[in-house]
C-alpha cells in the first residue's frame, strides 16, 4: 500500500502521537488521591482539600475530553494516511492534533499553578519533599543490579 520511505514516516508520526496520547492518559491519572493521603501531615484545611478535588476534577475531565478529540483526530489522520490524501490536508491534520496537544498541555500547567496557589508555600515545600522521596523510592525499587540481570540468561 505505500512505498517503504512512505510507511516508515507514518509508523513513525503514529507512534510519535499515540506516545503523547499515553502521556495525556497518565497525566489524567495524575490527578490520584495522593495528595491527600497526606492531608494530616501537610496540614490541608477542609477548604484546601475541597477546592483541590475541584481543580484535579476539571483537569481529569478536560484531558478525556482531549484525549478523546486526539483519538478521533488519529484515526482521520491513519485513514488519510491508508487513502494517501493531499499532503496539504494531512498537514492541517497534523496542525488540528498538535493544536489540542498544545491545550492539553498548556490546561495541565494551568491546574498545576492552580494547585500551588492553593497550597501554602510550607506545604509546598513539603509535599515536594514527599513527591522526591517517593521518587527516590521509586528508582530503587526499579534499579536492577547486575547479578539480576545476568540470573534470567
């Protein structure tokens, strides 16, 4: 169906967007309880609390609402692609699916300032500290050495 330059550009350009598609999906999740599973210890107010479920709410709710324009968008792009359309409409595609990965990204910065404005700047501070600890964690628990590496050969 296409010729092997052709094939290996769109493989390329769909991954590339099913990619930020993940990334859009994990970023909804990001949204998690977390935060407040520490309520107590980062001295969260009822009202912090009540106004943070808000702001994580309307962004879970704009990135599905984007993911699933971003999907729609793909799968008009892949059929563009498949009937080999003009070039200048492919582009426009190409123009309409980075646009919504621009909001996207742009909705999630602007609930994540929404989110530190929220906070005092002690609570800041210490739920950084939490996020690195947990991170820290986290690439240890993923680190593997390389006796284990060897042991599955």
């Amino acid at each position: 169906m296409f010729n092997k330059p052709i094939k290996a550009i769109a493989i390329i350009l769909i991954t590339a967007l099913s990619l930020t598609g993940a990334a859009l999906s994990s970023a909804e999740e990001k949204g998690d309880e977390s935060i407040f599973k520490y309520k107590k210890q980062l001295a969260i107010t009822d009202q912090q609390e009540t106004n943070l479920r808000s702001i994580i709410s309307k962004i879970q709710d704009t990135l599905k609402d984007k993911t699933e324009e971003l999907n729609k968008h793909r799968a008009e792009l892949n059929k563009m692609l498949e009937t080999k359309a003009d070039l200048a409409k492919i582009k426009e595609k190409l123009r309409t699916i980075a646009r919504i990965q621009a909001d996207a990204t742009y909705e999630d910065i602007a609930s994540i300032r929404a989110i530190e404005s929220e906070l005092t700047a002690t609570q800041m501070t210490q739920w950084r500290g939490m996020q690195e600890k947990y991170r820290k964690s986290q690439e240890k628990t993923q680190a593997v050495s390389p006796e284990q590496k060897g042991a599955g050969q």
